[in-house]
C-alpha cells in the first residue's frame, strides 16, 4: 500500500507500467523532494497513485511553506538590542544617571519625556488623555507607554545586536511589567534593572528644589506629593520580580551624582552581556 511522508513516496500499483510512468514524471518536478519507490502492489489503481501523489505533493507544500514561515520568523526575530531599565522614585536621579550613562553608549530613552512629547504633540489623540494622567500624578495607561517606547526604540536607535537603549521611568507598575513581558520582552535582552535607592524626604527636597525653575506641570507641591505617594507600592512588585530574576540593581542614590554613578557603572560592568 502506499506510504506517505512529506520526503518520500512510495506507490503502490495495481497496474504494472503505471509506475515506471508516474515516478520520472514526479521526479520532473524539481522542487518536489519525492523519492518514488515503484512496488508492486496489485490492489492499488491508477487513480490511487495519483491521489497518493498529490498527497504527498500538498504535504510537501506544507513542509515548504512551514520552513519558509519559520526562517522568517527567526529573521524577524533578528538581532535583540540591548535594554537597561532604571527605576526609581520621582525625584531619585533617573534622568541624571540617564544622561552619564548615554556616555557609555546608550542611547536614552525616558517614559516621561516621551509622553511629553507626544503631549505636545500637535493633532496627537493621546495628548489629552497624557495630559489629564500627568496632570493628576497618576500613571499613563500602559498601552500607550509601551507603545511610544517601541516606536522611540525603532525611530532613535538602529535595531540591531549593537543597540543599546537605557530606558528611565518604565516599567513603573505590576501592570506595565506585564505589558512589557507580553510585547518588548522577547525582542530585546533585558541586562538589568537598576534601582536608585533614595529617602522620600530626599526625593522631594530634590523636586522641590527643581520646581522653582523646571516649567514642568507636574512640578508643584501638590502634584509632587501624589507623585511620591503611588511610587512605593508601585515599585515594590517589580523589586521582587527583578530581584527573583537576577537582574535587580540596586544603588544608593542618595550620594552626589558622580558617586552614585561610579557604582552605576560597575553594576552595569557586572550585568551578562550576551544578547
Ligand atoms: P518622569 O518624567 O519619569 O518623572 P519622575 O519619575 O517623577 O521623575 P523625575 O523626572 O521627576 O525625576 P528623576 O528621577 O528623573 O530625577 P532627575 O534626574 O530629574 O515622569 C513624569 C510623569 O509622567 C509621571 O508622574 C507619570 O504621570 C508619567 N509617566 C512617566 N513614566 C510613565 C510610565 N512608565 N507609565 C505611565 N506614566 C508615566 O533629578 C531630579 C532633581 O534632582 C534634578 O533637579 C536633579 O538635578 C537633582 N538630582 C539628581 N540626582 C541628584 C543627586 N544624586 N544629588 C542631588 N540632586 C540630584
């Protein structure tokens, strides 16, 4: 009887003569992998030979389109950029450690400057809804983040295995984490999340202090309060999973800039490389 697999043909015929027919013309084709072993198998008719040939024919089709879908894939996969989270307070230094580590190479990326921008914006339809978020000092809905961030790392850095994005202010909740492990998390390789580690106090003193002069709306003291208020029951979930992970950096962040980052720097030196 006939047997089939996706490389190879066996037909079964009732006739002898039919198979010395079909076989070379099978083999005619070039681009189906059929190895056509003629038996001799009286039970079998002409019209079951060619059913067993197309077949074999369609499933060599699949077995073609499966390998074709999946090379493009793995191409599409492609290089993974390299990506270095930095959380922490409002306040806490994100955006000063940011700017030192873009001197090593990094191209930055901050989750508030971001959804500025796109506030700003003319026409933009997230504008009001970025407005009334930031406004109120609570988070943006994390669609929107995780949008903005990819377009960001696709428009600003080159997507290869080279790139590398420090990313400031995000994931900033349970929720973006998920967001995040559902859509970015398998097109770049996380090195780690680094963790800057200051006192609330010290955090608005800072903000303060900045907002006699920064221009930003959501810099006065009550926003500030609100802002500091969510930050940590947001951050605690991710200090867990990250530290779970092995990819919890943690640094005082308390200590002049310079310090702060001369320890940035050897966490980053430490973290796997390998994308
Ligand atoms: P974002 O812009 O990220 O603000 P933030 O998290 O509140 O942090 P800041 O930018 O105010 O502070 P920073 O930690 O970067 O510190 P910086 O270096 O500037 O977000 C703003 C808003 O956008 C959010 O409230 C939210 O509504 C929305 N948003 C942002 N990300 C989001 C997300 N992922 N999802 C949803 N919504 C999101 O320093 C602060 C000041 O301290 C400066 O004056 C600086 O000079 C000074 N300073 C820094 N380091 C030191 C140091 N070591 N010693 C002394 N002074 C220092």
């Amino acid at each position: 009887m006939a047997r089939l697999a996706p490389t190879s043909l066996s037909v079964a015929l009732g006739r002898p003569g039919i198979g010395q027919v079909v076989a070379p013309l099978l083999r005619l084709v070039p681009s189906l992998p059929v190895t056509a072993q003629v038996l001799t198998d009286r039970s079998c008719s002409p019209a079951r030979v060619l059913l067993a040939a197309s077949a074999v024919w369609a499933g060599a089709r699949r077995t073609r389109s499966f390998a074709r879908r999946s090379a493009a894939d793995s191409a599409a996969e492609g290089p993974k950029p390299k990506v270095v989270f930095v959380i922490g307070g409002p306040g806490s230094g994100k955006g000063t450690q940011c700017e030192f580590i873009r001197e090593m190479g990094f191209t930055h990326l901050s989750a508030g400057e971001l959804l500025r921008e796109e506030r700003q914006r003319e026409g933009s339809e997230l504008g009001a809804e970025i407005e009334a978020a930031m406004t109120s000092g609570k988070a943006v809905p994390s669609e929107v983040i995780a949008k903005l961030l990819e377009q960001a790392m696709r428009e600003r850095g080159a997507w290869t295995q080279s790139a590398s994005f420090v990313v400031d202010g995000y994931p900033r909740s349970e929720e973006q984490l998920r967001g995040w492990q559902t859509t970015l998390s398998s097109k770049v390789k996380l090195l780690c999340c680094l963790y800057l580690e200051v006192e609330k106090e010290e955090m608005r003193r800072r903000l303060l202090s900045r907002a006699e002069n920064s221009g930003r709306v959501d810099d006065n003291e009550e926003v500030i309060e609100k802002r500091l208020s969510g930050f940590q029951a947001d951050t605690e979930p991710l200090l867990k999973f990250f530290e779970d992970e092995g990819q919890l950096c943690t640094v005082d962040g308390s200590r002049a800039p310079q310090e702060v980052f001369a320890d940035v720097e050897s966490q980053l030196a430490e973290a796997p490389q390998e994308a």
